[in-house]
C-alpha cells in the first residue's frame, strides 16, 4: 500500500488549507488512519485519527481547528486545517494508525506571513 499526502503549501497565519491522503489500496474504510506531522527539530506528532468506525480524535493543540475526515469510494483521507498558526509549519504526514506503512514524502505546509 503507498501513501500520497498532498495539498500543502505556504499560507498566511489565519489561512486554511486542506490536505488529502490517497491510499493505493481499499484500506480506508477498514482500518484507523491518522495524520502526524513533524516540525523542524522536533519529534513526530499525531494531529488526529479516525477509526473505521468514524470516530475521530484530535490533538490539543488543533482542536476546533483542524478536522480529519474521509471518503471511502476514494480512498482518500482528508485534513482541514483552519485558522492556522505559525506553530503549525511542519510536513504533514497520513498512515495507518495500529500498523504504520511507509512514510513517505509527506506535504510540506508553511504558515508563514
């Protein structure tokens, strides 16, 4: 299974972007995926997860901001990250959340004024 985020990008502090993870396989819709992303000198964090089931879990510090959702005819895992911070720069990442599969290039987002 191959992983390919995208949608990053430089935005404005307070800007929005969306972000998209399209899986090669049909895996979407039958396990949990997460967004991480990984900040310049710093260690990997999760950002937020949705269950097969649909329920979704998002970190701290993006709550009320950022929202994972995902379109299982697609394959695709979404990340709509609102009202963005500068603190928010790093690349951005999606994989399965029990089992990870390669990593990847990740979508670089910068939040930048």
């Amino acid at each position: 299974v191959q992983l390919q985020a995208s949608g990053g990008g430089l935005v404005q502090p307070g800007g929005s972007l969306r972000l998209s993870c399209a899986a090669s396989g049909s895996i979407v819709r039958f396990i949990a995926m997460g967004w991480y992303r990984q900040a310049p000198g710093k260690q990997r964090e999760m950002v937020a997860t949705i269950t097969k089931g649909g329920s979704t879990n998002h970190a701290d510090s993006v709550k009320g901001r950022f929202t994972i959702s995902r379109d299982n005819a697609k394959n695709t895992v979404y990340l709509q990250m609102n009202s963005l911070k500068p603190e928010d720069t790093a690349v951005y990442y999606c994989n399965a959340v029990t089992k990870p599969y390669d990593w990847g290039q990740g979508t670089l987002v910068t939040v930048s004024s």
